[in-house]
C-alpha cells in the first residue's frame, strides 16, 4: 500500500515517513512543488493533503491528477498527530 503526502513542513518529513512506516505503507512526501509532480506521484492508494502549507495551484494539480480510485484526505493541520488520525481513520 502506498500513500502519497502533498504539504507540510519539511523538518516533519522525516517523522511523516517513519508514521507511516509503522502502519506498513509506502510514503512519498512532497512539501513544496516540484516540475513533475504528476509522474512521482504513481498511484497511490492514499493522498493526503496538508492544505494549510501548500498552494492552492499545488492542490488543484494533484486532485486533476490523481486516479478516480484514490482516496483524499485533506487536513488543515500538517500535525503528526494529525496525520496519525488519518492513517487511523482511512485504513487503506
């Protein structure tokens, strides 16, 4: 399984990983945007959007990019325990 986490701060990344390590998924996380966003993401079973730290162009991309049967989560806090709590509600 894999999610994919667009946003957040970048000092968090390395935390953000680990989280969802423990709860046996794949991560990519993108704090700032990058030229091919579209081709790094894949297809990821979850996207979780930090909406509070990414640009609305950035959140426009993903969501015109990402398969029909992806889940979206999106979140005004770029927390751990934020994240925590979606991993916990959206079991993938």
């Amino acid at each position: 399984m894999s999610i994919v986490i667009i946003g957040g701060n970048e000092c968090m990344e390395r935390r953000y990983c680990d989280e969802c390590k423990k709860h046996g998924l794949k991560a990519k996380v993108f704090c700032k945007s990058c030229s091919d966003i579209k081709g790094r993401m894949g297809n990821p079973d979850l996207v979780v959007l930090f909406t509070n730290t990414v640009s609305h162009k950035l959140v426009h991309t993903v969501l015109n990019n990402v398969p029909a049967t992806t889940n979206v989560v999106r979140s005004h806090t770029s927390s751990l325990s934020s994240l925590q709590n979606i991993l916990k509600n959206n079991a993938v």
